[in-house]
C-alpha cells in the first residue's frame, strides 16, 4: 500500500509503500494456534454450550507502542482474507479446508464511536452478514431488540450508514436482521402487525420455547435462548448475546460454515476504564469458543491470573491455560504458551525496512549511512524507524539528509510511552531512565516514593525487559530510555534540570544503599555492579557529594581482581584519549578516570597508567584520600618501570598520610628495599606488615632469593590460606603463583600442579603481571630438560609481552630462568650471553641479586664485588644456589 505522506511530502515524490518486516515467527504462533482450535471445535465432544470447559480460543501479543502491534494484525487480517497478501517467508496457509473469516476490530479511543462494546458486537455480526449471507434468528431477534429498547428512533439502518461499519456490507444487516425476525413471526404464526415488533415477537418466542414447540426450538434451540430473551434488553444483556452468535455459528449449513478469526488491537485502551469493558470482552470470548481471538495491546493479559478475581467472570489458570505463566500452567497443557511479547527488530530487519520504505527506481532513497545511524538509535523500534522516516522527507524538501540528522530521538515515542501511565508511574518511569537496570526497591526509592505499588505496575508494562537471572531484573526499553532523557521536552509534566539532578542524587543513595546492604557478604559482584552504576550517575549528572563511591573505590582495589567498573567516558577525540584526565572536569569524572587507569593498567603499557594517574592527579578534583590512592598506584607503576627513586617517594608520602593505604606503601617500602637488594632492610619492613599489607606474601618474595625455599614456601603457603580466609581471590593467586615459582626452582616433580592450580586461581581473574609470573615459572620448571627449543622459543615469547606491558621488573627473573636453564644443560657459551643480558638488565641497581644468583648456580665467580646484603652469608646463599642445579641435574637423569 503507498504511503500517501510520503507521496505527497514535496514536488520530488519518490516510490514508497508500508514496509512490513518478517514477523515469521508471530504468524508461525498464530497459524499454530489457528490449526489447534481447528481440531478442538471439530473434535466429536466439542459443545458450544458447555461454559465450564477452560477456554483455549485465545492467543496474545503484548509489546511497547510503537513496536509493530498494529501492523501485524492487519497484515495477519490480509493474510487470512487472501493468500496472495501473505508475505512470501510466512510460507503456506492455514485452515486447510476451512473458510476463515478475519474480522479487525481497533479497540482504541480514536476508533471509538458510540459504545465500544456495541460496536464490537455489531462489527462482528456484519462480518458474518457479508461472509453468510443468511439471518441468525435467535441472535439477530435479541440484538434488534436490544437496539430497538436502547436506541429509540433511531434505526439500526441509520446507524450503520452513519458511522460506516464495514462499508457496503454494512448495510446487508439490517435486512438480515428484519429477517430474521419476519421469519421467527412467521413460523409461530404471528399476526403481520405483532410480527414487526421485536420485543412481543421475543415474548411469543419465548413462550413457545417454554412450551417446547418444534417450530421454535428448530428456529432458536440453544438451551439458554429464552432466559436470555426474557432478561431486560441492556447492555448487560447484549454482553450475553454472543452465546446465542457462537450457537448460530454452529449450525450454519456446511457450505456456508465460517470460523471468525476476531483480531482485538489496542487491547489496553480497555484496561484503565475500571475493567468494565474488558469484561464485556472476556465474556465475549468465553461465549464463542468457536471463534478464535488475537488480542494485541502493550501489556500483558492477566486472564491466566488470580489478581483479577472479582473484576472479571473468569480468571486462573484453570480458565486459560495457555495465558497462565509458564510455572502455572496445569500439567500437560496442550499447546504451550500463548501469551508472547513483540520483540523489536534485529539490526539487519531495521535496515532491510529502512531500505525499502522508500525507494527511487527500485533503489533505497535512504543511504546505507544514513540507514545505520537510525538502526543504531533505534534500538530496534518500528515506530522509532517510521519518525526517522518522517525527517528524512521533511529534510530532503530543503537538503540532502546527513547521518549527523538522525543522532537523536523523538519526543513521539515519549508521548506514546506515557499516554497510558498514570502521574505515579511515569515518575518511577523517568527516575529508572537514570538506572542501566533496576529491581523495584532500587526504581521506588530512585522515584523518591514510599510504596512499591507503582514500581510493581510499571514492570508488567512491556517498555520493561527483563532478565530473572541479573542482579537487578529489569532495564527500560533502549530507545525509550534515551528519549525520556534527551527529548522529554514538550510534555506536560515534564522534569527540570533540578527534577533530574535530584532523581540522580536519589538514584545513587539507593545505589549505595544496596552495596551496604550486600556487601561483603555477596562479594564482589555487587560492589563491581554499583560501582559502574553509581559512577555513570555521579559523572553524567555533575553530583559533587561521591558519598559512597570512595569507600566502594577503595574496596575494589583491595583485592587486585580488576573488573572493568568504569562507564563508558563521553565521546572524545584521540588527543584527548591519550590523557583522559586532563578531560575531567567533576570529581565523578575523575574518579572514573582514577579507576579505568588502575584497572586499565593490566592491558596498557606501565608509562602510559602513570601518565594517567599524573593527569588525574595535576586535575585538583580528587579528594585527598583518592588522591592517595592515586599517588600508591603510580608509584607502583613507577616501580614496574624501573623509577625506584619515584616509586619510593610515593610510597613514603601515602605511608606519612596515614590514610588507608598507609599499610600497603609500608608493603610498597619493603619490596623497593628488597628490590634494591637491601634483605635486612626488607626484612625489617616486612615485620610490621598485617594481613592488610601481605605481610607472608613480602616474606615470601624475600627469603626465596636466599635460597631458603622451605621458609620461603612456608610463608607464601601462610599467605594463600590467609586469602582464603579473608575470600580475597585476587591476593589467593598471587601468593599461589609465587608458589608456583619457588616450587618450580626447588621441586620441579611438584612444580606442574602448582601451576596449575595458580592457572586455575588467575582464570577468572584480570591480572596481566601475575599471569607473565605464572608463566616464567613454567620456564623454570622446565629448565634443564631436552625441550631446549621449546624453552627458548617461549621466552622469546614471553620477552616480548613483558616489553608490551612495560613491566621490566621481570625481565630480569626471565633471565634468571633462562641461565638455570643453560647452566643444569651445561650450555656455557647460551650462559654467558644469557649473564650480559642479566647484566644489562640490572645495570641501574635494581634487581642487582638476580645476577649474583646467576653467578651462584653457574659457579662462576661474581666479575665485580656484589652490593647485595643477603640475610645470611653470600657463601651460605652461594652453596644452596649451586647445590639446586645439581639436585636439579640428577632429577633430570633419574
């Protein structure tokens, strides 16, 4: 069909038509349904009577405004009438055999005339005037005095004609109606002048009913016929009409036997006019289980439910079994589900509508660019597609359309969003446009309300997805969401800047509310979960009062396991991505900042984290105890790149400020000592640590460069069970992985199952220097043996990543591995290379033990006098050393 705006939008008309994408497996739901209620009406014990039967006759779509309801029942309507109008992938037919009759009924205000359930009605008994042809007596005898008692004066033929139901054949209705009545006189033999009066041609019928005259029962025999024609001719009555409707239908001769398939949209138009109308609906359908009903409308139907009891005749499971949810449904429901949400389109459905809703000589008008800015704004909306469509014409009148245009979204879809929720939800409906998801405690107390009533209401609505197994269940509908934060310009109750300020300070009390609430007892997950929420909030909405978020920042950092946290920074250009703190202009922003450079750290090269850390610290936002955290870890950068004076003075600030971090700078302390070679130092500093500083760890660290693998073992095994019991898997890896490498050097037999338990311990974790760690200590484990290829080839390899990662730290423990290796083979030509790279590695001082290590197991003697203060004496340290390549030679040999 074109599209007659689009036709008529400029003097440049292009070719455009109502594009319709898929829906393949709505109408394969629809066509399944249809062919079960095909077999159940025809199945011997089917009676059109029975009213205690549970009703089977029904399927549902629900699914936010604009998502494609209506568009799908009238091509379902098209479908059903011709064969030709059935899109080619929906494939074949349904109802072999069986005349199906479409009837479309438009439920919605605007479509409204008169009483809505009169129209209903009568649009229903049109469609089988026009596809019968014949008179219904029993029926068309209680509508025409229904309408003769409701509507005096004005005759039924008037009313078809005025308000144009179903066109030309609207207007065999009334004949038929006439008919039916003459006919009805006529059997019972009724004077001419009685017979043109419905109401005594009902009291004669009645009468004759009650007497069980043939004449009457053959002409209006259902069981119920004369209750219904006694009972005052009210709209209450009519609602009961369509029993006698659904017993006509049945027994409508074989070549004119038709099954009404009624397609009820806008279905929520019925729902907040305190159910009255939705319950003549239902006893519509419950009445005439030989038609088949599709209902679309935004939310779900709760027939299949007891919350309705007592609003309407029949509810429960039991009543609608297929409408039931799932975990209600009685056992061995036949048929499954039959209430399904309208999903949006798939990216590829979006530019395949795009592309052909308006063509020029076959071609899409629409650029392919043009197309994918829209497709990516629209989350998958129909109705945001078709606004886009609008601008595109309106733009094109005066320029060629852009990408750049369609960046944005529509205030129509927040118009169409809002028109069915009362002030209450619309108010918990923006408050959780600032969440990402939310469950209904987090939605109620962002909306600053006392109750979760309209929370609870707003979840059933389908712009609310949901996902039970998430930690918060429920996020908005994507295109919804940016349009009630970007758009929400024109409606009538629409927030201030100061309404939004104030949700999103709501927002991330709440936030901070449930991590409390959680944490530490439901581990990281939930602090990792509010964090990257409570961040975007605090950032998009310039909140100065971070609150909670630093004590949540600092807990984050405890446990070296570095989820990504931060949100998505705003768009920037490259220039300035290369020193995204020197963008940040909130604390928020800076504190986002802070955590992306620590948690980035383990994907960037070292440089480029303290240039990072430099740039957010030079910014002035931080608080002085993010500052600390801050200043520690570029100081650890620092020393990952081999800057110890810098690293140690960073440390000693954070140690002298005596905030949290105050016991890891003393840690920090204690490794620079250790790193400088200074053991005694080292030692002394560790004895002052706490579990908070992995005071075993530090020991660990120290006393295996001594050779005093038992006590080094002992330490990092004390380490690992203290992790545990604190369930701090982040430091559980690493102790383990330092295990792993003392093991490797001391015991390589066990070497394999420490690694791989360290492997195990790091898997779900995102620690890029610990897993280099793990790494080298695989080397060592299989230093000496006949994969001498192999072991070069991998230490290549792993020089490589080190180099990537900027962690020179380790190059020197590679070498170290690397000459364990050549010296166990007895390769002295590969060791004294393997010495001068060790060499030039320690040149600086730093890690300067590394080469008389070396020297020790080779039994070598140092080339200059060593400035390593070992804890024992260098002879004692000499001697373990060297007595290691031998035990490690006669392992090989055995």
């Amino acid at each position: 069909m074109a599209d007659l705006r689009a036709l008529f939008s400029s003097n440049d008309p292009v070719d455009s038509a109502e594009a319709f994408t898929n829906r393949q497996q709505q109408w394969s739901l629809v066509a399944t349904a249809v062919e079960e209620h095909l077999r159940t009406v025809a199945a011997p014990g089917f009676d059109v009577e029975d009213l205690e039967s549970p009703r089977t006759n029904v399927i549902a779509f629900h699914g936010v405004g604009g998502v494609g309801k209506t568009t799908l029942l009238r091509k379902l309507e098209a479908s059903l009438t011709a064969a030709d109008q059935r899109p080619q992938q929906w494939g074949t037919g349904i109802g072999a055999g069986e005349r199906l009759l479409p009837v479309r009924i438009d439920l919605s205000r605007s479509a409204s005339t008169g009483s809505d359930f009169e129209r209903v009605v009568l649009t229903i008994r049109l469609a089988l005037a026009g596809a019968v042809g014949l008179p219904m007596p029993s029926f068309d005898l209680a509508l025409r005095r229904y309408w003769d008692a409701q509507h005096p004066g004005e005759p039924l033929e008037e009313y078809v004609r005025r308000t144009g139901l179903m066109g030309k054949v609207g207007e065999l209705l009334p004949g038929q109606l006439g008919a039916a009545v003459g006919q009805i006189a006529s059997s019972l033999q009724l004077p001419g002048l009685v017979g043109s009066a419905a109401g005594q041609v009902a009291t004669a019928l009645v009468a004759a009913l009650r007497e069980r005259r043939e004449q009457a029962r053959a002409l209006a025999g259902a069981a119920r016929t004369a209750a219904l024609l006694e009972a005052d001719p009210d709209l209450e009555a009519l609602s009961f009409y369509p029993h006698l409707l659904a017993w006509e239908i049945g027994r409508l001769p074989a070549k004119k036997a038709v099954v009404p398939i009624v397609l009820l949209d806008t279905f929520e138009d019925t729902e907040d006019r305190h159910r009255d109308l939705e319950r003549l609906l239902q006893r519509l359908v419950w009445l005439m289980p030989t038609c088949f009903f599709v209902i679309a409308g935004r939310n779900r139907l709760a027939w299949g439910e007891n919350t309705l009891e007592g609003q309407l005749d029949h509810t429960g499971p039991h009543a609608w079994p297929h409408l039931a949810p799932e975990e209600r449904q009685p056992a061995r429901t036949a048929g499954g589900r039959r209430q399904h949400l309208i999903g949006d389109f798939s990216p590829a459905d979006c530019d395949q509508y795009l592309a052909r809703r308006l063509t020029r000589d076959g071609a899409p008008l629409i650029p392919a660019e043009v197309r994918a800015v829209i497709t990516a704004r629209s989350h998958g909306l129909p109705l945001h597609l078709d606004l886009a469509v609008a601008r595109f014409l309106e733009i094109r009148r005066t320029r060629t359309p852009e990408p750049v245009d369609f960046d944005h979204t529509f205030p129509a879809l927040i118009a169409r969003t809002l028109s069915d929720l009362t002030a209450d939800e619309r108010h918990v409906l923006r408050s959780a446009s600032l969440l990402d998801a939310f469950d209904l405690d987090l939605a109620t107390q962002a909306a600053g309300l006392t109750h979760q009533a309209a929370a609870r209401r707003l979840v059933e609505r389908p712009m609310v997805g949901e996902d039970p197994y998430a930690m918060w269940p429920y996020h908005l509908h994507g295109a919804i969401r940016d349009a009630l934060q970007t758009d929400d310009t024109t409606t009538a109750d629409r927030w201030t800047d100061a309404d939004w300020h104030r949700a999103a300070e709501r927002a991330l009390a709440a936030l901070g509310g449930q991590w409390r609430a959680h944490s530490p007892a439901a581990g990281r997950a939930w602090l990792v979960a509010c964090l990257r929420q409570g961040l975007r909030l605090a950032r998009d909405h310039r909140l100065d009062d971070l609150a909670w978020l630093t004590d949540a920042a600092f807990a984050y950092t405890d446990d070296s396991v570095w989820e990504p946290v931060a949100p998505p920074a705003p768009a920037r250009g490259q220039a300035e991505e290369e020193d995204a703190g020197e963008a940040a202009d909130t604390p928020a922003d800076a504190l986002a900042e802070l955590l992306t450079a620590i948690s980035r750290r383990q994907h960037e090269h070292r440089d480029r984290t303290a240039r990072r850390l430099t740039a957010v610290l030079d910014s002035g936002l931080l608080s002085d105890e993010l500052a600390q955290l801050a200043r520690y870890y570029r100081a650890k950068a620092d020393k990952d790149l081999g800057r110890t004076a810098a690293s140690l003075e960073g440390m000693q600030l954070v140690a002298a400020a005596g905030g949290r971090l105050a016991p890891q700078a003393q840690r920090g302390i204690a490794n620079l000592a250790r790193i400088a070679g200074d053991f005694p130092a080292a030692m002394a500093a560790a004895s002052t640590l706490t579990w908070k500083s992995r005071r075993h760890r530090v020991r660990g660290d120290i006393l295996w460069p001594q050779g005093d693998f038992t006590a080094a073992t002992e330490a990092l095994l004390q380490g690992r069970a203290e992790a545990e019991q604190h369930d701090a898997p982040g430091e559980r890896a690493i102790a383990q992985t330092r295990l792993a490498l003392v093991t490797a050097f001391a015991d390589p037999t066990r070497a394999d199952q420490e690694i791989d338990l360290a492997r195990q311990y790091l898997e779900p974790l995102d620690q890029r220097a610990t897993v280099l760690h793990a790494q080298v200590a695989a080397l060592v484990a299989d230093a000496g043996t006949d994969n001498h290829d192999d072991v070069l080839d991998r230490a290549a390899v792993l020089r490589a990543r080190i180099d990537v990662a900027g962690l020179p730290w380790l190059v020197p423990l590679l070498e170290t591995a690397l000459a364990l290796h050549h010296t166990v083979r007895g390769a002295e030509d590969d060791l004294t290379a393997t010495l001068d790279r060790l060499h030039q590695a320690t040149a600086g001082g730093d890690f300067a033990y590394y080469l008389d290590i070396a020297h020790f197991m080779a039994g070598r003697p140092l080339p200059t006098p060593s400035t390593t203060r070992w804890l024992d004496t260098e002879d004692t340290v000499r001697d373990r050393w060297h007595h290691l390549v031998t035990a490690r030679r006669t392992h090989l040999r055995t």
